[in-house]
C-alpha cells in the first residue's frame, strides 16, 4: 500500500488592521482545507503594539499547526503610498516570524494570485472568492474577505508545487 505524502501550508493576506490566514494541506496532490481566520488590531493602539500582536499570532499559528511552507501577498502600491507602509511593516514582522522557524515563504503579486486561482488575473474579488470556495469544497465563501485571499495565497503555493 502507497504511503500518503503531505505538506502543509499557511497562506496569508498581510495588514495591519487585518491579517488574514488560512491552512491548506496538499495530500498527494489534492488540496484539503484546514483552517482559516482573521488578525485585527485595534486602531486606537500604538502601532509598535499593533505590529507586535501580529507577530505573537503568527507565531501562535506556526506553533500550533506546524507548516513546512507559507504563502505570502506581496505590497501592492495602489494610489495611497502612505497606506502601503503599515501592511508593509506588517509583511515585515510576518516574513520574520516565518523565517525564525526556518520555513519557505512563497510571495504571490495579487494578479498572480487571481490567476492562480481563477486563471484570470482580471479577475475580481468575488469571482476569486468563490472559486476559493469551488477548490476547498466548502459550503460558504470563507469569511472575512482577508481569509479567502490568505487561502488564495495558499492554493497558489501549492499549485506552484504540482506543477514542478
């Protein structure tokens, strides 16, 4: 009998307000959803505060579910740059804890993401959730938007994989 290979991976959707996450595992080749959720930090906290919440929960989320890769957003520079900082401090403090326990991150642009997942990098917010959706089986678009992205992340880690 043929020995089931699996790997498990931690996608996330950087920021500062909220980072969201989700847990994919790749089981020869099949995709299985584990889990997902959200990070929120208060506005009316200091950002260093902030900054530092996001990095004890990442950590808390490597512990618990052990990933042996994590998919990452890269910044995105719309037209507010001032914006861009905060998720890019946060993307900082993320790719630090992902380091400090040795893991491969994987960056996906958000059009590669969308392409990843629907195959269209036009594609829009709810044609990737719910095709997010489609690929994990699940009953309901995973909530909040953040998640769906993060698992997005994810699939496109694992995809990268298979297609190797």
């Amino acid at each position: 009998m043929r020995r089931k290979t699996s790997r498990r991976v931690l996608g996330i959707d950087p920021g500062l307000a909220s980072t969201g996450w989700g847990v994919l595992d790749d089981i020869d080749g099949r995709i299985c959803y584990i889990d997902h959720g959200v990070i929120t930090t208060k506005a009316d906290c200091l950002r260093a505060d902030r900054l530092f919440f996001i990095l004890q929960c990442i950590r808390s989320l490597l512990d618990k579910y052990k990933p042996a890769e994590a998919a990452i957003e890269t910044l995105y520079f719309g037209r507010n740059v001032t914006s861009a900082i905060p998720v890019a401090e946060a993307r900082g403090v993320i790719s630090a804890a992902i380091a400090e326990k040795n893991i491969t991150l994987h960056e996906f642009t958000p059009n590669a993401i969308k392409s990843g997942v629907v195959g269209s990098a036009s594609a829009d917010k709810k044609q990737v959730q719910e095709m997010v959706r489609i690929i994990l089986g699940l009953d309901k678009i995973p909530k909040p938007d953040h998640a769906a992205d993060a698992l997005g992340a994810a699939i496109c880690a694992i995809n990268k994989k298979m297609i190797k």
